[in-house]
C-alpha cells in the first residue's frame, strides 16, 4: 500500500544541517510518509549525515549535481505517494505539519498544490513562538496573491498532487525561479490552496542557492534583443500562455502577477545603476498598469544624471535613516 505522502529532500552541500530536516520530518506525528533525500553530488560529506539513519521509510538516492530542479524531479520520479511534499535541505518543519497538509487535502481534494504558512528566519536565530490557532484554509487566486507578495508560497511548505505535477513536467533547469514557475504551471491548470497556519520554517543565510546568486555581479547592459519573456521562467511561460489564449477569464490576474515582477525587475536593475536595463523593463508592462509600476515609468522618463543622483540621495537617506533610528524603523 502507497504511503499517504512522499517528502522529497534536494541535498547539495549542506551538511551542516541536513540531520536537522531529516530529524524535523522523522519526528513528525503523522507516520504515514515515505522520505526520499536525493544527494546531487554533494562534495562536502552531507550523505554521511544520512547514510546511518535506522528508518526504513528514508531512502537515499544518489546522482551527479545537475542542479536543485533535476533532484526535486528525481524524487517525484521514485516517489510512491498521490501526493508529494517538498522540503530544502537547510529548511525544517514544526509539529504538525503533515498533518496541516493532510487536513488541507481532506477540504480540497482537487487541488494541484497545497501549501502551508511558513515563517523566515535567519540562521541562527530562534524559531519564533508559534500560536496554535485554527487555520484558515481557503483556495486561491495564486497569480492575484503572488502580485502582492511573491512569497505567497514557499517551496518548503508545499504539497503537490503527483500526477498534477508529473503532467506539467516538473520542475524547470533554471538557475534561478524554478519554484516560481513550476508554481505558475499548476496554477494556470488547477486549484491551489493555502493554510495560514505556520508549519514551516524558511531558514536564510545557509549559503542558498538565491544567496549564492546575490553575491554575483550585476551583469549590466544586458539590452540587445531583450523581450519581456526574458524576464523570468514564469513570465516567459505566462507571458506565452496570454499570448497562445485560453486564460482569458484570468487574464487580470495574470497580467497583474506579470506587471509585478517587472517592477522587481525595474528596482533591482537601479540598485545596481542600471537605468538601461530599468527602462526596458517598465516599458513591457502589459494591461492595467499598476500605480508603483507607472510611478516608476515616470521616473525614468528623467535624464540619466538625474536619475543616478535621485538613486545616490535615496541611499544616503536611508542610510541616515538607519544610522539615527535603526534597522527597525520605518525609515529604514
């Protein structure tokens, strides 16, 4: 008999805290699971962390690195389960959390993805007091939420359905945004839902792959031939889905997902000084174009000189900010 849940573990290099994951899923009160940790060519010595653990529901898969995406689907290719629960090698869950996700999957047993709350931390520091209070389940206009927040949903507090996922074909070969579209793949094709009931933890500052990529230089000037499905992974496949028809019922709420991950776009490039790169990408903004969004078109109509000097006394602003009142306020 199939196991209720498979939990598939990505492992590369992080020895340091992969025992703590195991330890936080082996521990938890629902026992119905099987664990599948797929080591992508760790060379720090992580599956010695794993090669003793005495439980027969924990396998451990071993292959070349090929990246975060290709062990995720190396898991769900072994996996057993109807549903298929994801966790990072550095992330952990808190009690209960199989059952928060077994509960959401009794009230929407259609859904293509479930997800709990999660709460972020930084490495090191302690995991805030949870409140045991009942949860809001309730599905989801994912494209709507994720345009107000990208982190709506968290890969280490997701649940997929197998075959939802394995129709879709997994995750994406992206150096980066493979989560978000493998989450916008489900979700242009069905149900998703959330419980707001914290049972994950999003641990920063382990060395990450999006860390990892932060310390890269900013690559400027990248403008010859760039489109608006250069953008991300999932603004390429949305910006295709709009463009091919069919979600035309949707269409507002994706195009309002697509908008707000141009003004993310928009802000990291004048961080880095980039206005080129800036402009292009305030100028693909498609539909109702949201005020941030066309607050910051206008900005960039300016000179510029004048616009790197607005950039230069915003940080000397905020830096005051943060030397008088501190990281904490609202300035800062």
């Amino acid at each position: 008999m199939s196991p209720r849940f498979s939990i598939v573990i990505p492992l590369y290099n992080k020895r340091r805290y992969i025992r703590r994951a195991i330890d936080r899923v082996i521990s938890q009160s629902f026992r119905d699971f099987e664990l599948i940790v797929v080591d992508d060519g760790s060379t720090d010595g992580s599956q010695e962390m794993v090669v003793d653990i005495a439980d027969l529901r924990m396998k451990l898969i071993r292959q070349d690195n090929a990246g975060e995406g290709a062990a995720r689907n190396r898991g769900i290719k072994e996996a057993k389960a109807d549903w298929i629960a994801f966790l990072d090698a550095d992330d952990m869950w808190v009690s209960g959390h199989l059952d928060n996700l077994a509960r959401l999957i009794e009230r929407f047993p259609e859904s293509g993805l479930l997800s709990t709350g999660y709460q972020e931390i930084l490495d090191g520091a302690g995991v805030n007091p949870i409140p045991r209070k009942a949860s809001n389940m309730r599905e989801i206009d994912y494209f709507a939420e994720a345009a107000l927040r990208i982190g709506v949903i968290h890969v280490s507090a997701v649940a997929v359905k197998r075959t939802a996922i394995q129709e879709r074909g997994g995750f994406g070969a992206f150096p980066t945004g493979a989560d978000l579209e493998c989450w916008a793949k489900l979700a242009l094709n069905y149900p998703i839902t959330i419980s707001d009931l914290v049972t994950s933890v999003y641990i920063r500052g382990t060395g990450g792959v999006m860390e990892q990529l932060a310390r890269k230089p900013w690559v400027r000037d990248r403008l010859h031939g760039l489109t608006l499905e250069d953008i991300s992974p999932s603004v390429k496949l949305l910006s295709r889905a709009l463009r091919d028809g069919g979600y035309n019922v949707r269409r507002a709420s994706i195009e309002s997902y697509i908008n707000s991950r141009l003004i993310s776009t928009v802000r990291e490039a004048l961080y880095h000084r980039d206005v080129g790169m800036a402009r292009a990408a305030a100028n693909f903004a498609i539909g109702e174009v949201p005020m941030d969004l066309w607050l910051l078109q206008y900005f960039l109509r300016l000179p510029d000189p004048a616009i790197l000097l607005a950039i230069d006394v915003f940080v000397v602003v905020r830096n005051l900010g943060r030397a008088l009142f501190g990281r904490g306020s609202r300035m800062a």
